[in-house]
C-alpha cells in the first residue's frame, strides 16, 4: 500500500464509444443512436479502493474516471479558479454521478459533496458517499446535505448495479428492487 504515491486523475474511457458491438443486449433505446454509458467520477484516497471500484464500475458498462482526493475532483469538474481552463470539454465532462469516500486527507467526501452542491452548474448530479466506518450521524449528515445514497466499504457488484437505477430517467423496478430516487 502507497498512500503517498502520486496518482493523477485517469480518464479511463473504451476505445471510442462502442462497447459490445451493436448487437441486441438489453441496453436503454431512446429511438435515436446508442445512449452513451453512465460516466462516474469516482473519489478515493485510497489506491486499492480506487481501483477496486473502477474495475466494479467498469464491469457494469460505465465511463470511469478516477481521482484521489476532493480537490482532484473539483479540479476535475471546473470548480476550482485556476482550474477552470484545465477541464475537458464539456462533451467529455459529462459526469452522471459522483462516487465518493467520506474520510479522505484535505477534503472530506462530505465538503466536495457541499461543494458540488453548491455548484449551479453540478448540484443535479447525484452523489453517493461512501465509508467503512459505520457512524449514523455521518450517514445522517451527507443524506442531508444531499447525498443521494451513502454505502458502506467494501462496495460489491450489487451496490455497483444499484447506482445505475438512480441514473435513469424513470423509477422502475431494477434487479428486483425498486429504485429510489
């Protein structure tokens, strides 16, 4: 384990748009081209975790791009100043969620959720914290401030797939649960 290792924001993106081929596979249709895989940004200090839920993310057919702490992120997004002409273009910014830890050196997962929050730009996009440590009023704490859902460590498959119903459009049922959003 290196928690000192210098890590950058990795864009991790498919050659070019089309996964799979064009075959039939139980993707969402909206009558014009293929929609474009849900692109999550996910926080961690941690370089095992970040990795762990990049290849979870990835598994499940998303975008990921990666960064391993809070101000990384918001450099990421275009909400720091002098961050702000260093940022993709807004075709490859399109992030759908945020994922991120809660306890990170610098800046909490709990103040980049306030800082996005904040954003006029950002505060639509959903944000699940999540932690290892099992603390209510932390829990209690982010839902309020409008996490959309706080996970505990280790995150499995099944959490990785619940994160795609609270990107649709529409509640339907998702894997046998009801998504709520």
């Amino acid at each position: 384990m290196s928690p000192s290792s210098p890590s950058k924001i990795s864009s991790n993106f498919g050659n070019n748009g089309g996964e799979g081929g064009g075959g039939g596979g139980g993707g969402i249709v909206d009558g014009s081209d293929q929609l474009e895989p849900p692109h999550v940004l996910a926080v961690d200090d941690s370089v095992i975790e970040r990795k762990l839920i990049e290849r979870l993310l990835k598994s499940s057919e998303y975008k990921v791009t990666t960064a391993e702490n809070g101000l990384r992120a918001l450099e990421y997004l275009g909400l720091l100043e002098d961050a702000k002409e260093n940022t993709l273009t807004n075709n490859d910014l399109k992030v759908s969620l945020v994922i991120t830890d809660y306890c990170m050196p610098g800046m909490t997962g709990y103040e980049l959720l306030k800082k996005i929050k904040e954003s006029s730009n950002f505060r639509e996009i959903p944000v699940v914290v999540m932690s290892s440590e099992k603390n209510p009023s932390r829990v209690e704490k982010c839902l309020e401030e409008g996490a959309l859902e706080f996970m505990f460590k280790p995150l499995q498959l099944s959490d990785v797939k619940r994160l795609r119903c609270h990107m649709m459009k529409f509640d339907e049922p998702c894997n046998e649960r009801l998504c709520v959003g």
